[in-house]
C-alpha cells in the first residue's frame, strides 16, 4: 500500500507567510452585505445639522459621517456598548472598512452618541425616512402603530415608591409635632410667642413646613443659651438634635414625591425610568414604554415614554412623530387601547383617517353582546325626544349633563345622563338594575365618542379597514419581535430619556437598514 504524504493529505497552511500584495477589504467584502447597506444609506444623508455640532479649534476630530456608519452597522449587528464597538474597529474587516481603518476609541464613540447624535437624531431619522420614499419601501401611507416595554439600565432593587415616600413623610410630620409639643413644654415664653394658640393642633392643622421648623429651631437655640441648668440644657440638644433629623428627612421625602412625579415611583439607578409590569405579566422592573409605526415592517417613527398605558401617551407619540417625519401618514391604525375620545379627537385635527378600535369593538360583535338587551348600548334611542328605550319599553329621559375629567390625562369629556322614573313594578328590575346602586336605572352617555366610535365602526367594516385591520398585528408587531428576538435589544444601554430616546432611534434605523439588505438578498437570489 502506498504511504500517502501529508502534504497530499491537507491544503498549503502557513499562516505566518507575507503576501506580496495584501488583498484589498474591498475584495473581502461581499457586494450584498449589510455593511454596504449601511454606507449608501448614510452617504446619501444630509448631515450638515449634525457637522454644525462641531466647533472646531483644538485637535481635529473624527468625521461625524464615519462614527454614524459604525453605529448604525453595530446596532445592527447586535453590538451596543463602546467598548464592544471600538474593539470590532481594530478585529472586524467590515468594520476596518467601513470606518476607513480609522479607530476611534469608546470614550469618542459614547461621547459621539450620547451628545453629538443624541441632538439631532430625530433628523437624522427623518433622512432615513426619505430614502427609504426615494427607494419606494414605503409610501407614507399608512401608520400601524403600538407600544411595547423595553429595561431601562437600572438597578431593580432600587425604586423609589411615592406611596412610601408619602407614608413616611406622614409619620416624620407625626413625630415633627410630638417633638413641638416637648418644645412647647419646654419653652418658657410660650404664651408671649403664640398666645393662647397651640403647636401640636398647629400642625396637625396643615403638613409640616421647613419655617415651622426652623421656627422651632430658634427657640430651642435660644433654650441652650439661656440654660439655667445642665438637665435642662441636655434636654434642649437632645430635641434640637431630632428636629434636625426629622428636618432632614421631610426635605428627603419631599424630593422623592417630586421627582416620581405624576408616575408611582422612580428608580435611583436612572430616575426617568418608571416602573412597568414586563411582557411576563409577573415582573415590575425599571422600564420605558416605546411607542413606533410602521408600514410595510419598515419603522417610521419612534418615541419613548414613561407611561406604560399606550392609549395615554399616544398624544405625546403623534406631537413628537409628526413633525420629524416627511409627511404625515394618510391612515392610522391601532389596537382598542388607543380608542378614546381625546385619540379620535386629536386624528380629526391632524386630520388623518381613523381606523383604532375602541375596547368594546370586538366584543359588541359577538351574538352574546347583540343579544344582552340590557346594555345600554342596545336601548333604542329617539332623537326627536332625546331619550332611551329600555327592555320593559319605559322612557330614560335627560336628567344631566356634567364634564368628566380624565384623571392621566386632564382630558375633559361632556357625559349626559339619562335615567328612568320609574322602575316600580318592573318585570326586569333584578336584571337590568343589578349592576346599579340607584333605585332607577341610569346610563351615561359620551355623544362626542359615540360619534367617533360609530366612525371607527364603518371605517373598519370597510373592505379596506378589514384589511388594515388583519394587517396590523403582523406589521408592527414583527418590528418588535425583530429587535427583541433577532437584534436581542431588550434593555437600554443608555440612561435618562434623552439619551435613550436616541438610542431607541438608532435601533430603529438599524432595524430599517437590516430590512433593506433583506429585501435586496431575497430579489438577487
């Protein structure tokens, strides 16, 4: 048998062996591959806002062009910290070429994002919008939109509570006006300073203010210099010293309400994020709400909020959206949550066609809702009397009329009331009255959204709402699911919510380019 050599066995191996003409990145690189994506998409972007953030003077700085291109194909290649940046710069052929070999390290690449970018990057995602018009990917047609929930970067374990915070300036307060009963017991000159009016009912009467404090504070100073007697003068350190705890602690709890805001609490880590109830319905964590569109699974436009109920915040989305975007969409389309009379109202100012459901849109289409004939929503109702109909076939007349205001959102709603005067003697009391503490039945009515609800209605009972309707749940839904599962982009990396506004649009540009080189690999193969 013949011995087979080694060199016969395996192909030519000498990794240390010098060529005599190195190749080119271009020829490594192949002519379908997302970098070049990214690099004709940023080339053709107007940058000149994002240069003038440069002063000049000193040491010339890294072109803002180049740092864009590597942060874009680095979100897009799942890469999001500096550190992790900077290293592909100096071990990754596509990004040597993408940058020129130039090697910004990852204080200029963060210092980059979260200032240079951080200021202009709604128009930079307003350029990518245009080229994705001028490529015909999207029309700016239609807007499918929702919202979903995203980590901030912050501690878990440390939120601030504004209940608790409430709950323990209330008892400080209740330990504030013990020390002021001591003090006044202590006071000699009590009835020249007060007269015949108490401390503690003073403050029981109103919270506990730092001059009520302070006010205290300078008694029992002049309490210690004037001390005739040791035990005395213990005494007046030893309450001056718990004032100025409980002082302490006031202002402490004071800060934590202000700072939770409106929100119901925040966290130290990054005090912008609010506590939100994760995808799994069991984890609370420190999180932003992040509200997009989309049309044709192309992201057009993106904001975060702090807020997890997607309906409330959809006004401050459509405020931030629409001025950053080519034109405004022609339809929206969203799930029920964002079916309230402030939603309706605000699409017939902007002027956009309406195609969100409200919450009872897919129930009232079931036999059990149409058949239920003691909801209000199937009395009959008479215009020329303005008056509802009930099942035993008595009138419910206008009783009143009153404004409600939304407790999120300070949205007043006009409701009228209309109710029965007399329900003795009905067959169907028990079952028509049963869901009422009053002795007649009462229903309240919001023409203005019933009105807009009716819209919606024939808006989606269309051919073309049916199938926008179908439609929705694939489009935006699948943008999320893109950067959640294949992009892995869970968590910010970024705190506060500037800067991860501008980070949450440089995934959203990363996850258009991605889609771009999609598109172009599926029609060359």
């Amino acid at each position: 048998m013949t011995k087979i050599s080694t060199s016969q066995k395996f192909k030519a191996y000498s990794p240390q062996q010098a060529l005599l003409l190195p190749p080119s990145l271009e020829e490594l690189i192949g002519a379908k591959h997302l970098v070049r994506v990214v690099n004709e998409v940023v080339e053709r972007m107007d940058l000149s806002l994002l240069i003038q953030q440069y002063l000049g003077g000193g040491t010339s700085a890294y072109h803002p062009r180049m740092l864009l291109k590597v942060l874009l194909y680095a979100y897009s290649v799942k890469i999001y910290t500096g550190r992790k940046i900077a290293q592909a710069l100096s071990q990754d052929i596509h990004f040597m070429w993408l940058s020129g070999m130039s090697r910004p390290d990852f204080r200029t690449i963060n210092n980059f994002r979260s200032s240079k970018a951080k200021e202009v990057i709604e128009v930079l995602f307003k350029e990518m919008l245009e080229f994705l018009l001028e490529h015909s990917y999207i029309k700016m047609e239609n807007y499918f939109c929702d919202g979903s929930t995203f980590r901030a970067d912050a501690n878990q374990h440390k939120m601030v509570w504004k209940k608790n915070a409430e709950r323990y300036k209330a008892g400080t307060e209740e330990k504030c006006r013990a020390l002021f009963k001591e003090i006044d017991q202590l006071n000699s000159e009590e009835d020249r300073q007060y007269g015949k009016g108490d401390l503690e009912e003073k403050g029981d009467a109103s919270s506990i203010t730092p001059e009520d404090i302070q006010a205290q504070a300078v008694l029992l100073d002049k309490q210690l210099a004037e001390a005739s007697s040791n035990k005395k003068r213990r005494k007046a350190t030893s309450l001056r010293k718990k004032l100025s705890e409980a002082e302490s602690k006031i202002g402490k709890y004071d800060a934590q309400i202000v700072s939770a805001g409106n929100r119901s609490g925040y966290n130290t880590t990054d005090e912008d994020a609010s506590a939100m109830r994760m995808k799994n319905k069991v984890e609370v964590l420190p999180a932003y709400n992040v509200m997009a569109g989309s049309e044709q699974q192309f992201i057009t436009g993106v904001s975060v909020h702090q807020n997890t109920n997607d309906g409330v915040c959809f006004k401050d989305h459509l405020e931030q959206v629409i001025p950053h975007q080519p034109f405004k969409p022609k339809n929206i389309i969203a799930d029920s949550i964002f079916g309230t009379e402030q939603n309706y109202e605000l699409l017939k100012e902007y002027e956009i066609e309406n195609y969100m459901k409200f919450p009872l849109y897919h129930k009232e289409q079931t036999k059990k809702f149409k058949e239920n004939v003691f909801l209000k929503e199937n009395f009959p109702y008479d215009v020329l009397t303005d008056s509802y109909q009930c099942p035993d076939g008595r009138l419910l007349t206008f009783n009143r009329k009153y404004v409600h205001t939304h407790k999120r959102t300070g949205y007043p709603s006009t409701i009228k009331e209309y109710s029965c005067a007399d329900c003795n003697n009905c067959p169907f009391y028990d079952q028509c009255c049963k869901a009422t503490k009053q002795q007649h039945r009462s229903i309240q009515i919001n023409e203005k959204l019933e009105d807009y609800k009716q819209q919606t209605r024939e808006n989606l009972g269309t051919e073309k709402g049916t199938r926008l309707k179908k439609k929705r749940g694939v489009e935006i839904e699948s943008c999320f699911g893109d950067i959640k599962h294949n992009m892995g982009f869970r968590r910010f990396h970024l705190r506060g919510l500037r800067k991860v506004q501008t980070e949450i649009n440089l995934v959203a540009m990363a996850h258009n380019i991605r889609k771009i080189c999609l598109q172009r690999q599926r029609k060359a193969s």
